[in-house]
C-alpha cells in the first residue's frame, strides 16, 4: 500500500514536472518554434509574415543571380528569373509552424524536440516548364554522346568489323529536378548534373560470326534457276543484296534498295498476270477462249533460298519460288455461263464531225465486252461512267434543254439508242428509257433512247436465264451492238404509230438593226411539235405473251428563227419640180421724143374768212 503511494506520488511529481517544462518551452504559438530552418534560413522566433518577408527578399535579391552547372569541363549558367522560378515561401512557413505547434506542453515538447535536433523544411517550387526544357535540351546537345553499335561494312568485297562504342547522355529528368531544387536555394555554388553511360547493345564480338557469314556469301557467285533458265549472280552482285548488320542488328539478311531493285526488275522478267477465260464471235457461233494462268515471283521464299545458298560453301544454286496465280474467269466458270449464240443485236449509221464520230467510238468500246449476270439491271451510265474530258471525251452537238447545243460527250445517244434497239429486238425486259427532246430523223421512228449522267438513263434486265455478253463493232459511219448468251427463241413484233403533229412551231424573233421595220428575214425554218408511239409484244418460244410494252415519244418543236427589222424608216423626199421650156424673145428698139416745158404763172392765194367769236 505504502509502495503505491510512493508510485503515485513519483508519476505525480514527474507529470508536474513534464507539464511545468513543457509549458516553459512552449513559447508563443504566434512564432515559429527555435531551431526551424527553411531552405537553410534560420526563421526560429520570427512571426509567420517577419519570416515570409526574409525569405521573399533573400530570394528576390538572387533572382538574376545564376547558378554554374557543370558536367566534367562544361559549364552552364542558369538564372532563376529566366526559367519563371516561383517559390511557395508561404508553405514552407506554415510547414515551419506545424512541426512546433500544439496546445501547452505538447507544443512546448514539440518545440523542445525541434530545438535539439533541427528542422529544415525545403519550400515547393514551380518553373515554366518549357524554358526550363529549352535549357535542358541545350546542355544534352553538348553533352549527350549516343553510343555505337558495332557493325559491319565492306571494303571492296571484304568484310570489317566497326567496332562498338559507349556513349554518354544526361539524365534528363534527374538534372531537371536538381536544376530547379538548386535555383530555389540561397547557396551559389557550383552544382554537377548527371549523367548516365550509353552503352551498345551490339559488340565486336557478338558480329565476329556474322562476318564469317559475309566472306562467305561473297566468295563465289550464285546461280537462279527457274526451269531452263538460269541466271548468274557475281560476287559484286552479291554484295548488292546483303544487309550488313547495323544500327543494333545482329543478323545478314538479304535487302535494302539493291535488293528491291534488282527483285523488281526479275519480277518484271518472271511475273505474267493471268488473263480470264474470253469469248470470241463467229458468224456461226461463240467460241470459248481458254483462260491463262498467270505467275508471280514470290519475292520473299525466293530471298531465303538464295541466302541459303550463298551461305553454303559448295551448294551454290538456288531455284527461284514461283507462285502460280489462277485467273477470276476460269474456262470452265465461261463455258457454265452458257454464252454460245446470238440474242439480239441492231445496227445504226451515224456521221456527224470528227468530235462526235470519237466520242461514239468512245463510248462504245467502254461497253464493248460487258457481261450481264442473269436477272441482273444493266445501266448505261454505271457501266460507263460519268462522260468527261479526262476520259477522253470531246465537244460536239447535243441537245441541251430542249435546244441543238455542243457539249462534252456529243454523240453518246446513238450508242444508247443502238444497245437499245439491241435489248428491244433480243425480247429483254426494258425498264428505263427517255426519247430525245427534239425529233432526230435518222434514229428509228419512236425508238430513240437518250441518256444524261446520272439521272437520265437506259436500263434492261437480262431475263434470259443465262448470262449475256454485250459486243460492240464500231466504225467511221456504222455502229452495231450485239448481246450473245443462250438463244432463248423469242419472237419479238412491233408496230409503230404515225408521226404526229401536236403544235405548230413557235416563232422566235430576233432583232436586225441592218433591217429596216417592217422587213423580215427567215433565218432557219422551225419544226412542230410530233409524237408518236411504238408497241412491242415478245412472245417466248411457245407462243406465250412475255411483254407487251408501249413506249410513247413526245417531241419539242423547234422555232422558225426570223430577223425583224428595227432600222427606222427614212422619210420620203418630196417629189422634183416638173420640167420647164424657154421660148426666145425679140426687143424692139425704142425712140426718144424731146419734151417742151411750158412756162407756168402762179397767183398769190386769197385769205379764208374767220370764224365769229
């Protein structure tokens, strides 16, 4: 019992004490606790503001103070105020006062511990990040030396060895964080930057056996065989081919630009791209053409193999790797597509300038052995495209907006109206087709066809069952189309309405100031309006009624073209006095008589009376 009160009464005197000195060193919270350090600045007993301010001068007063930075010999100076160096002095204070902060003793504790042992707080700093990259980049310039890797190079025909080399580069984000914590401090001595060895991932040694390889590759010349041929490789031909090892390479290969070139121009003596099963046309039928198998130089087999062998000491041959190559149409796949006779074809003569003729030789060579799967829609304008100046097309007449214009592609519409009429005869199921807009004569009545890319257009569908092949043969003044495939025996009547007048041509005046009003001149004789209708029934081998079409055709008019007058009249002259005659005269001559003059008495007058008053 007397053991415990002793206990009680030491922990008592002890708690007493700790409290009691705990309070003595506890000082003012308002300062930071004695011992405290911030980027080696003593700051213990100073307010949190007295110790800003002194941070804040110190480092305002070495701001465009710099800092050498060396790596052996180099040296590099670095001002802060150059990078936009900004220190968070504030943090660091109010790190400052929490390592001796607390309430009473414990703080007093805190402090006592800080006052023996030390506090340095080191403050948070930021830069602008990319001049402080321009400055890191510039002394990596200097001081970065990448390694070499070992290779192997040729002199003349004779394998040497480079040999490696270590290199040496900074360490880039290490220096940077050591560049910036060197800024933010007070010190200005000089500070190494890191760097780190490059060392070579290729030596000497790992390439001796590769040499080896090299001589000989390069002792004797190899041979290329495919079939009979042969071809002679020389030792400088060799050479050409390899790939030395370099740039981290450890193996001899066969490549580069030499070997590319050389591979291209035996491709271009070896390769034979297959050529599709064809069809030629008789008078008497079709026959199948067979179809070719092509070949290809398998460029990277036939690279091993010739490595192989100019590796071998005695075995020096190499047979060249070969790939077979099948055509798209075999001519099995073009005798199972049933072409074996005519269908339906139509001839048309054409003229026209030399611009219209080659653009209807043009277009119809882009149709000229087109195949139509069954049930499938042939379209004019997808199978040739849109009518350029690119493709080759040229300026010629056609009608534009109901008027006798040039244009791009003049003279397409005679193909179209001629594969048309091809379609129509062959009994196949038409489903697009547009007249002209003015009446050609020469096309067959009704039965003209126009196309316009992409809206206006000629559409048909292979109905027959089998495919059909649609053939062109075009001359300077004759055009014939032709749809082969399994003669399927439709018979085909038509019947064409007359040519009738719908409206009287319209008149189009054009003024003529060299007329006069009132006088007229017919510059081109117009045409009425026509429309006409042409009625097709196909009928199948057994009689039967396939399609019974009517196709009706409306024709513009085309104006009388007349010149009036719009010269004003002259006035008329008024009309010449009639004529005169003049008869001669006779004058007599004349006598004088002399006159007397009387003499004459004059009276004096007598006055007037006057009058009374």
């Amino acid at each position: 019992m007397l053991v415990r009160r002793w206990i009680a009464a030491l922990a008592f005197v002890l708690a007493l004490s700790g409290a009691t000195l705990g309070f003595a060193f506890a000082g003012s919270p308002s300062t930071i606790a004695e011992g405290v350090r911030i980027n080696g600045v003593e700051v213990g007993g100073l307010t949190a503001e007295e110790a800003i301010q002194v941070l804040e001068r110190r480092s305002s007063a070495l701001a465009d103070v710099p800092i050498v930075f060396t790596t052996g010999k180099r040296r590099w100076s670095i001002r802060p105020s150059k990078v936009g160096l900004e220190v968070d002095w504030r943090g660091a204070v109010e790190a400052a006062r929490h390592g001796g902060d607390g309430f009473g003793p414990v703080r007093g504790f805190r402090r006592l511990r800080v006052r023996f042992f030390g506090v340095d707080v080191t403050p948070s700093a930021q830069v602008f990040a990319p001049a402080l990259d321009v400055r890191i980049r510039t002394i990596a310039a200097v001081l970065d030396r990448p390694h070499r890797e070992a290779a192997v190079r040729l002199v003349g025909l004779r394998p040497v060895i480079v040999p490696d080399q270590p290199g040496r580069l900074l360490d880039r984000k290490l220096a940077a964080r050591i560049v910036v914590r060197a800024l933010v401090g007070f010190e200005r001595t000089r500070v190494a930057l890191p760097f780190r060895v490059d060392r070579p991932r290729v030596t000497t040694e790992q390439l001796r056996p590769v040499a080896a390889q090299v001589r000989t590759a390069l002792s004797a010349p190899v041979r290329l065989t495919m079939g009979s041929t042969s071809l002679r490789l020389p030792r400088w031909r060799i050479a050409q081919l390899l790939s030395l090892p370099s740039g981290g390479a450890t193996a001899l290969r066969i490549g580069g630009r030499g070997a590319d070139r050389y591979f291209a121009r035996l491709g271009r003596f070896v390769n034979r791209k297959p050529e599709n099963a064809d069809f030629a046309v008789y008078s008497d039928g079709v026959r199948i053409v067979p179809a070719k198998e092509g070949r290809a130089l398998d460029v990277p087999a036939t690279v091993d193999v010739l490595l192989a062998a100019a590796l071998s000491p005695t075995r020096r041959r190499a047979k060249l790797v070969v790939a077979t190559k099948q055509a798209d149409r075999t001519t099995a796949d073009a005798r199972a597509m049933g072409v074996t006779g005519l269908v339906g074809a139509y001839e048309t003569i054409y003229g026209g300038d030399p611009n219209r003729i080659s653009n209807v030789q043009l277009v119809s060579r882009l149709i000229d052995h087109h195949l139509i799967a069954p049930d499938e829609e042939f379209s004019f304008n997808e199978t040739t495209g849109e009518r350029t100046e690119e493709k080759g097309f040229k300026e010629a007449p056609v009608i534009i907006n109901g008027e006798l214009q040039t244009g791009i592609g003049g003279g397409v519409c005679q193909v179209s109206t001629t594969t048309f009429n091809a379609a129509f005869e062959a009994g196949l199921e038409i489903t697009q087709r547009t007249n002209h807009a003015l009446y050609i004569s020469h096309y067959p009545q009704g039965r003209d066809a126009t196309v316009n890319y992409p809206d206006l257009d000629l559409r048909f569908v292979n109905d027959t069952g089998h495919w059909l092949l649609l053939r062109t043969w075009v001359g300077s003044d004759r055009l014939t189309v032709a749809l082969y495939g399994t003669p399927v025996h439709r018979r085909v009547e038509s019947e064409t309405s007359e040519l009738r007048v719908t409206g009287d041509p319209p008149v189009k005046q054009i003024p003529n100031p060299e007329l006069y009003k009132g006088e007229t001149v017919v510059e081109e004789s117009g045409s009425p309006s026509l429309a006409t209708s042409v009625r097709r029934v196909v009928y199948t081998a057994k009689g039967e009624v396939l399609h019974d079409d009517t196709w009706s055709s409306s024709y513009r008019a085309e104006p009388n073209v007349v010149q009036v007058g719009t010269k004003p009249k002259p006035k008329p002259k008024p009309p010449p006095p009639p004529p005169t005659t003049t008869e001669p005269t006779t004058t007599e001559p004349t006598t004088t008589e002399p006159t007397t003059t009387e003499p004459t008495t004059t009276e004096p007058a007598s006055p007037a009376p006057a009058s009374g008053a």
